[in-house]
DNA sequence: CAGTGAGCGAGCTTCCGCTTGACTT
C-alpha cells in the first residue's frame, strides 16, 4: 500500500514527509504543469494552421476552449510524477488551497489520467495535527474555482494578446500591455504628470528658541491676528498660490523678517497647555508586500532580491512561506510569539490578549500563513548563525512577528501654546509612558517627517502665565514639493491595496515594466519613460476600462462568483471578448480609428515642441515656418526621461543641432577641428569632420565629472589622444597604457605569456583621485600590483578549511556562494550534496566529489558555453538595450 | 556604439501566476 502526495514546493514535500507515514511518497509540481502556449513553436501540430491558435492558444470561436501544453521546462517533472503515480495506488493532492493550487490539481488529473483513487486535500500549516485533520478530511476537486483559474487564465490572455500587437502596430515593436503591467505604468505616468503640471508656492513661518528655567525648547509661529498661518497643504498644487477658500496669512521674507524684528524683544506668556495621551497599536506581521515594503525602505533591497533572499530563508527552514496574502498566524506561531517576548522583555510587555489579525484586502486568497520564523519555537536573529542580507531579513521578520503580540505603546502628546503680541506660537512635545512594541519595531516610512514622530520630544515643566525667553527668532522659507514619485514599495503597497497583482507577482511586474522601456530606476524612484507616456495616453484613450485601478476588482468579484458556481465563465468571455463592447470589436473599430503618428507622439504639459517616439527612441520634433521644408528631428539623449525634459532641455538641444556642435579649437598638431558634441550616450568631442575619406573620425566620451563646459582644448587633445603609452613593465617589458573604457578610465598591462601567442590584459579602473591624462607610469604599476577587485561580497573567507588535496597540495575550503555552500579547490568547485553538511563532510568525500565533478566537466562543456552567454548578456543589460535600438536600423 | 525616424514585408515580439531549476562562486 503506498500513497503519492503531490505538494507545490519540494521545500513543502520535504517538511511534510516528516510528519506522514514511510508508504507516502510526496513529489513536487514546482507549480503550474500546464499553460496556453507561449508562442508559436508551442502549439500542437493539428491546431498549427488555425488563426485563433497563433494569435491566442485559446480558441474564440469556440467558447474559448484553451489549449494546454506543457512547456519544455516541466516536461521533467511531470515524467517524475508519472513515474511516481506508477508505483502508487493511491493519489493525493495537495497543492494549495487557493484559486491556482485548485487548477494545478486539476490540471495534474488531466495530465496523470490516475488509475487509482484520488483525494484532494488542503492543510494551513506544517504541523503533525494538521496534516492528520487534512488526512481525514479529503475533498474533491473543486471545478467551479477551477473555471475561475481558467477564466482569469484566459482573461488575462486576451488582453495581453490584443492589446500588445496593437501597441507593435502603432507605437513600437516590442512592446507590452496587460491587465496589470498597463496599470502599474499608468500609476507611474499619472504621478509624473502631477509633478510636471505641479507649481510650486514659497511661504515663509518663524521658529523661536525659547527657554524655560534654563530648559530650552522650540516654537513655530501658527497664528497671527486669530488667522492661522499658511502651511504647505494650503497651496494648490496647480497654481502654487493659496488654495481658494483657505482663510490663511501668507508671509514672504520681507514681511517675515519684519515680525521676526518686531517679536523678538517682547514679552513671550504661555497661553495654553494640553495633553493627550494616545496608543500605538502593533503592526500586523509580515505578508509579501509588507515585507518587500518594509525591505526596500528600511534595507534598501528590492523587491526582487529581497524574494530571493527570503526563498533562500525558507528553503532553509528558517521563515514560512514567502509568497502570502494573509496575515493569519498559527496558534503556534503566536504561543511562540509570545514566549520570545516573556523571556526578551518581561511579563508587561506582553498583550494582554493573543493577538490574531484579520486580513483587510478582499482580493486575499490566504492560501498561507503570514510570514514569520519557521517553527513552534523562534530562533533569535542571533542564534540562526545567518549573515548579511539573509540575517537583515531574517532580523526583520523575527522582529514584526515577535512585536505583533507586544503590548501598545502609550504616548502622551503635549502642545503648548505661547503668545507673543498678536501672534501664537505652537511647541509639541510627545512622551513615551510605555514603548510597549516600539522596544521591538518602528515601522519605516515612506515619510521621513512622519518617522520623526515616533521618536519623543520632551519640553520643560511649562504651565500657563509662565514667561520663557526668547533666545532666538529665525524666519524659515519653505518650498511646497510636488508629489514623489513611486518607489518600488510605495507602487507595491498601491498595487496590492487596488488588488492588483499577487505576492509571486510584485516583483516581477517591477522587473517587467523597466524591461520593456516603460520605467527606469532612479536611486530608489521609478520614473517613467516617454514611451511609458505614449502607450498609457493611447490605452486610456482607448481601453480606459481596461486600465482603470478598478478593472481587477471587478474582474475578481465575477471570478468569485464563478468560484461560487453562481456564475457561468463562458458568457462572462463571451461579453468581455465578443460583446458589443467586447475587447475584440473595440480592438477592431480602434485599430482603424488610432492615427500611427498621433499614437507616437507625447504631448507634455508647458512644453510646445512634439515629442516623437521613433525607432531609435524618442526624438523633438520642430515644425518649420515654411511648409514646403521637412522638420527638424533632435533625438533626446538615452536617460533622459520626461521628467527631464523642460522647455531650456529642448532648447539647447534644438540649438546645438542647428547651429552644430561646439567647436573647441583646433588641434595643435594636425590642424583638425576638434568639436563638442552631444551624442545619445553623452558629451563626447570629435576630432575632424566625418567625410568619405574619414568616415570615422575620433571620438571620445567625456570622464564622469568632467562637463561640457569645462572642456578646455588641451582636455581635448588629451582624451582624443588616447589611449596613452605610459612605458614598459619591468618585469613582462609589455605596454601599459591608459584609456577611457565603458566602466569609465583604467589602465591595462599587455604582455604576452612565455609560449602563448596571445596577447594577456591586465585591467585596472582607476581610483576617483586619478586622472586618466595625468595618471603617472609608478601609479599605474601600484595600480596593477594591487589585487583585482573581487566582485560580489565577502566571500573570501573560507566557511571550513578542509586541508589540502593529496594531489597538488593545493588548499581544499568550503565556501559560502549565492547557490549555496560550495567546496572549492583551485578552479573546480562543487556543490554540498544534499544530506551533507559544512560539518560533516571529510577532505576524502570533498576530494571524491571534486574528481567527480571533473570528471562530468568535459562531457557538459556545452551547457556551461550557453550559459555563459546567458549570464553575459544579464550582466550587461543596460548595454544590451541600447545596442539593440541602435542595431535594428 | 555616435546623427537615423521609411521601405522590399519572413517571422517575430506579447499576457499573469504558480514554482524552482539551469547557471556558478
């Protein structure tokens, strides 16, 4: 009698073999077996010549019948399962218990075709009770969620499908739209352009230094006359003047500085003093969002990284599962809870209650546990023995857990109020009675002013008619700010709060809108591209249902009722496909209806010229006065985005195309004219003028912190003379030289090996101090005589040292890598194999393990060559883009 | 890499969710 148990994540299997019989054998789906084709190649020869089947894998004509395959990276697995199936006589189910774990369930009994009973079954939490109540209490397969999957599958399909070749048509090839992508990238567009319309208002307040028996504290003038003091949010951000209807004073410098004179001798009385006293509530514990957002503010990792990190937690049993939309915590988890904080910080600190806490989102499907520390005891940040980034996080999750059964933390807040002549002065103050969760977690901020808060500001014993002096009086000018952009946890936290998108999902759609040129990162701000603007101005347009925050909500809400079996999925597609209104008849009356031109230009707020998008990017475009003439055409430089772009940008840039670059001087030596110009990459100068017979003639960009107007002809001479002979290396007698490279300037020693015919380069970047034109032989031999920067983190260290090898006496060390513990010895290194540990592994099994793996080395020698195509291309992405635009012409 | 924005018209690009492999150090 033997059983299969088929669970999502191997992770999972692992764990849950613990807590079942030896006769069950648990394999693992690695998620969804099945899906619509991909692309062409995918499709099953007998639809191949049937229109719906390329265009969407889903047939339209015919109740959207899908077509399901299973892609080329599950082919492996799904032969594991039925290898597995085979041995069985039983089949159990267990992928998770929400709208997609359904559909892989049911797509693995299509796939299987058992033969032997099959049960469905759903546990929440990885502990022996659990698992033995799921046992018991086996189901069917849902098969109305099941339709919600393949709706929403399908949906999203459609949408894609259409949407997308209709942007290649009118816009740019290449380019994406989709359910949710098409919204994130709006939200970007949106915000920029509140920042581009937005006008900024000055107003000026005053803030005294005052003194009470010696204490001194600060004030902020608030009211003059009985009239309160304009404040920033009394602006209209569309006009930078006093919003209409604010019954406010505005003080500019002058008159500031006037009452500052007039105030500062006068006898100051405290008028007024209250006290509040408030509570903090505990934030609940950690879902992804949450945990990207929080991440991202208070680590600065993204959210990608961070997703990594935490599955590298996970799968070493450290933290539940990281992809969650629920904030639900097994009674374990809160006993545990519960118990770090008695022994970590004492009886009182404890709530006074168990705390469980409800999810607020409606789109939750809360298949999992909120993200906390593996198991029914937590291990402290400490005693995990964890480092770096895994340790932050680790940290951080332990922390919000632990802190979620804290008690609140009480605070007082006081303000007092002192007059001077006509006018009042404010002082705030705020004190901490009990920090309660605060010992543990502050939660960061988007607001940096906001954060301030929780820290406590005491003022002196003050009661009313007390006079405090005045030590100081400033007037401060202000500056109202336009809206900040979105960071990758604020578009996170709006994208989950709308339902838009799901945990395994935040990420990659951040990774997927910078991929196609929608937004780039800036420090920590996405900021929208100029094809960003085109797309979301021609798909609100257009679709403007389709891109509507509220689309995914009522698309999840019929979803429901589908789950629900209150609603049939058919007639749901139909509408939204084939319906008068349908996707496919608007896509139709549209495609005839969008001009190509118009759809490729941007129109910005106080900004004349047309920006065009064209194959090579975005261009100005001009109009000339004369008809009969063409335009003029400016190509903006890469990096600029719109944001950047105001209507002196656009004037330099029209200048230096029709009066031609600068010209620095001529060359001392050949004559030549030297030009300043400005080049999609940047400044660069050119020697001599491109004609047939020098149809190359030099260029050189400019170093990092040099500017254009700095340039003097000798820098010029300088760069275009490069790359520089220093002299020859005394000990290979080889040239070394300096040059200015993509990664900026460096010196290189070329030398050839004995017997080898090739020449060796040995690179070097120079350090910010040095000077590519003036950086001396003696500093280039330092240079080159100081080891290479390794790349990536400390991994020099060795975990263990093992010895050395029998054969070559060459150190035998284990590593911490990215993919794992490793052992290294020279330039082979293996991977711990499972079962093993750092510990306990011997210098014999290591040295046995690394002949092996040498041994496989020849025969693989092909994979390892793609891959490293692969692993060049990521790391040069930035070029990639951009050598790809300028390739396709 | 470096001044364009179109066209002969093959075949291609593209969606959202669920998972960990491939890679190596």
């Amino acid at each position: 009698m033997s059983t299969l148990v088929i669970v999502e994540s191997p992770t999972k299997a692992r764990t849950i073999r613990n807590y079942l019989p030896s006769s069950y054998q648990i394999e693992a789906s690695m998620g969804h077996v099945r899906d619509l084709p991909s692309s062409a190649d995918e499709i099953p020869t007998a639809y191949k010549d049937k229109r719906w089947a390329k265009d969407f894998g889903v047939n339209v004509e015919n109740d959207f019948e899908p077509i399901y395959v299973v892609p080329k990276t599950k082919k492996k697995v799904v032969q594991k399962l039925k290898d597995a199936l085979k041995e069985a006589d039983e089949l159990i189910l267990a992928t998770d218990e929400d709208r997609e774990g359904e559909s892989i369930s049911w797509h693995l009994l299509q796939l299987l075709k058992p033969k032997v009973p099959v049960k469905r079954m759903v546990f929440h939490e990885i502990t022996r009770e659990a698992i033995q109540k799921a046992l018991q209490d086996c189901r069917a397969v849902d098969e109305d969620l099941v339709h919600a999957q393949e709706t929403r599958r399908i949906l999203d399909r459609l949408v894609g499908y259409t949407l997308s070749p209709l942007l290649w048509k009118k816009i740019a090839r290449g380019l994406s739209a989709g359910r949710v992508q098409s919204v994130a990238v709006r939200l970007l567009v949106e915000r920029e352009r509140e920042r581009r319309a937005f006008q900024s208002g000055d107003y000026w307040d005053l803030k005294a230094l005052l003194e009470q028996d010696k204490s001194p504290f600060e004030a902020k003038l608030i009211t003059l006359d009985g009239k309160k003091l304009a404040t920033g949010s009394d602006f209209d951000p569309d006009t930078g003047k006093i919003a209409e209807g604010r019954d406010v004073v505005l003080l500019n410098e002058t008159q500031a500085n006037a009452l500052k004179e007039r105030l500062i001798d006068q006898t100051w009385t405290v008028s007024n003093r209250e006290e509040r006293a408030t509570k903090r509530r505990p934030y609940p514990p950690f879902t992804t969002s949450t945990l990207q957002q929080e991440a991202n503010r208070k680590l600065g990792i993204s959210a990608r990284d961070t997703m990594r990190v935490a599955q590298k937690l996970y799968e070493q049993g450290y933290i539940t599962y990281m992809r969650t939309d629920s904030v639900h915590l097994s009674t374990e988890a809160i006993a545990a809870a519960r118990s770090c904080v008695e022994q970590m910080y004492g009886q009182e600190y404890l709530s006074p209650k168990p705390k469980q806490y409800s999810t607020k989102s409606k789109s939750a499907q809360e298949a999992h546990e909120a993200i906390r520390p593996a198991g029914n005891t937590f291990r402290t940040p400490k005693e995990t023995g964890l480092a770096d980034r895994e340790f932050k996080l680790y940290d951080l999750i332990w922390k919000r857990t632990v802190a979620c059964q804290m008690a609140d933390a009480r605070l007082t807040q006081i303000t007092v109020n002192v007059d001077v002549e006509n006018a009042v002065f404010r002082s705030s103050g705020q004190r901490i009675d009990f920090p309660g969760f605060f010992r543990a977690y502050v939660e960061g901020s988007d607001d940096p002013e906001a954060a301030l808060e929780n820290r406590e500001v005491l003022l002196p014993p003050l009661k009313v008619g007390d006079t405090p002096d005045c030590k100081e009086l400033e007037a401060i000018g202000h500056e109202t700010q336009p809206p900040a952009r979105y960071t990758e946890a604020s578009l996170v936290k709006t994208l989950e709060k709308e339902g838009i998108g799901r945990p395994s999902t935040y990420a990659t759609v951040i990774g997927t809108i910078i991929d196609r040129g929608y937004a780039q990162m800036r420090s920590k701000a996405l900021v929208p591209s100029f094809t960003a603007f085109a797309v979301t101005s021609l798909l609100e347009e257009h679709f403007p249902d389709l891109v509507n925050t509220g689309f995914t909500s009522q698309m999840e809400q019929t979803l429901d009722e589908i789950a629900r079996g209150s609603a049939h999925w058919i007639p749901y597609l139909k509408e939204f496909f084939k319906g008068e209104k349908g996707l496919e008849t608007q896509v139709k009356v549209r495609e005839e209806q969008i001009d190509t031109i118009a759809a490729k230009t941007i129109r910005l707020d106080n900004v004349d010229a047309k920006i065009r998008i064209g194959r090579y990017g975005p261009f100005i475009e001009v109009d000339n006065d004369n008809e009969e003439e063409e335009s003029l055409k400016v190509a903006i430089p890469v990096n600029l985005t719109p944001a950047d772009l105001d209507p002196e940008q656009i004037q330099s840039l029209v200048k230096q195309k029709l009066e031609g670059p600068d010209k620095v001087g001529l060359h001392p030596e050949t004559g030549e004219p030297i030009y300043l110009k400005k080049g999609p990459y940047g400044d660069y100068v050119q020697l001599g003028d491109k004609t047939d017979d020098n149809p190359k003639p030099k260029q050189k960009s400019l170093p990092k912190g040099v500017k254009p107007e700095d340039v003097t002809l000798e820098i010029a001479v300088g760069l275009l003379s490069l790359p520089r002979l220093l002299g020859l290396h005394p000990g290979t007698e080889g040239k070394i030289k300096a040059d200015l490279g993509r990664f900026g300037p460096y010196v290189v020693h070329e030398f050839k090996e004995e017997g080898e015919k090739k020449l060796q380069r040995d690179y070097r970047s120079l350090k910010a101090e040095d000077d590519v034109l003036t950086v001396s032989f003696d500093r280039a031999l330092e240079l080159l005589a100081q080891p290479k920067r390794t790349r990536g983190k400390s991994s020099k260290k060795p975990l263990r040292e093992l010895g050395s090898h029998p054969e070559d006496n060459e150190p035998v060390n284990i590593y911490k890598g990215p993919y794992g513990d490793y052992i290294k010895h020279g330039k082979v290194n293996v991977g711990i194999p499972e079962g093993e540990t750092v510990e306990g592994i011997t210098l014999e099994a290591a040295v046995a393990l690394l002949a092996e793996k040498a041994a496989t080395k020849k025969t693989t020698k092909k994979a390892t060559k793609t891959a490293k195509k692969k692993t060049t291309k990521k790391k040069t992405t930035t070029k990639k883009t951009t050598t790809k635009k300028a390739s396709t012409g």
